[in-house]
C-alpha cells in the first residue's frame, strides 16, 4: 500500500521500492533454498531406492543410503527422521501418484475400457521408470507390521476403489461380463500389472546384459507390454 502513495514524496516512495525489493529478494532466497532442499531430499530418496531395492529393508542403511546419495548423515537426518521415515516416504509417495493418476484418467476417460488400459499403461509406465520402487513394492505392499503399513492400506483401498469403480462402469456399459467379482477383478489387476511390469523389465536387463542398447531394449519391452496390456483389457474380460 505505501508504494501507491505517491503523494508521500519521493523519501517514501524510495523507501517502498527498497522494501519491495528486498522482499522480491527474500522469495528468491527462499525459493532458492526451498529447490535446492528438494533436490537433495529427492536425492536421498533416489538413493535408498537404489540400496533397499538391492539389499532389501532390513540389511539396508541409513549409513549405505547417505554414502550413494554422496551427502552427510545430518543432511538425512535433517530431511527424515529414520530409515523407516525414508522407506514411508517412497512408497506413500509413490503409491500416492499413481492413485492420483488413476483418479484423473477416471475422470475424463469416455469408456471403461479406456479408463482401464490408461490406468494399468500408466502403472506400469510407473515402474519401468522406477523398477526399483516396483520392487520395494511388490516387498512390502501387502506386509504387516511396518511403519508404513496403514497409510499404504489406506492408498491400495483407494487404488482399489477407483479401480473396481470403472470395472463396475464397464459393467454397465456392457464391455464387461457382469457375472465378475469387481473387487477381486481390482486386486488381481493390481498385482498382473506389477508383477508382470517387474518380468519384463527384467527381460530388458538380460538383453543389455547380452549387449543390447540399454535404451532400445527397455523401450521394446514397454511396448511389447503396453500392446499386451491392451489386448487384455479388451478381450480378458468380454
């Protein structure tokens, strides 16, 4: 309000765009700060993906997880409170994501059969990105007994609910059999996609190990994937 006051004088005025300027410089700071703080909070999370997907949870730590990050066990301890912290933070995270991903294709796919096969391309789009969070998660989506186990109930029941919902659809619409169990549909697709996604990212692996290119050997595999997915949704089920 000050800086519009140009009857107040010149003092005044110089004054207000001192303040503005400093504030527009503070923002920058902390903005600044906020993304570099990200970036190493995503760093740490890239890294124990690497090391919890390799060595398993429980022969994982913070000590192996910090030395792949390439940063100090204060700056972990500064973003996550504990191992169990970090492992939450990948997988509601990254069950959060696909959720919300399942929730928007739901909302503007014209067909059930379209909203399905959007859904299980992107879920499995998900983990050839990331196999090693698909791995961490086939460990411990249905383990008990975790820090982690009530907020990743309380997200699969919600994957599981958008999903059984367009099964539901499609058995209105008539491109599904109304005689299957939708929630039992809803489970079992779950764990195909996963499942399957992880065996064929797993097939890429050995053909780069064979001396394929690394990037032509995963996008055929995706493909090949995708394609399959699609003949499923579209036959499996009529």
């Amino acid at each position: 309000m000050v800086a519009r006051r140009r009857g107040a004088g010149r003092g005044v005025l110089h004054a207000a765009l001192s303040v503005a300027r400093a504030g527009r410089w503070g923002m920058a700071q902390q903005k600044g700060r906020t993304s570099k703080a990200d970036a190493t909070r995503r760093q740490l999370l890239d890294a124990a993906i690497e090391v919890i997907s390799e060595r398993g949870y429980a022969d994982t730590t913070v000590e192996r997880i910090v030395e792949v990050a390439g940063v100090s066990k204060g700056v972990a301890y500064y973003h996550f409170s504990s191992k169990a912290d970090i492992a939450t933070c990948i997988l509601v995270e990254g069950i959060g994501e696909i959720v919300d991903d399942f929730v928007a294709i739901a909302g503007k796919a014209p067909s059930a059969v379209e909203a399905l096969t959007a859904m299980m391309d992107s879920f499995a789009a998900t983990i050839f990105r990331n196999a090693g969070f698909g791995r961490i998660l086939v460990s411990e989506l249905w383990r008990r007994g975790r820090e982690w186990s009530e907020p990743m109930r309380a997200l699969e029941e919600r994957l599981l609910a958008v999903l059984r919902g367009q099964i539901e659809r499609g058995q209105r619409e008539g491109s599904i059999r109304g005689d299957i169990d939708a929630a039992f549909e809803a489970v079992a697709v779950v764990g195909m996609v996963l499942t399957t996604t992880l065996h064929y990212i797993r097939e890429a692996e050995q053909r780069v190990e064979e001396g394929c290119d690394c990037a032509e050997a995963f996008a055929a595999a995706e493909r090949s994937l995708t394609a399959r997915i699609c003949d499923y949704v579209h036959h499996a089920n009529a």
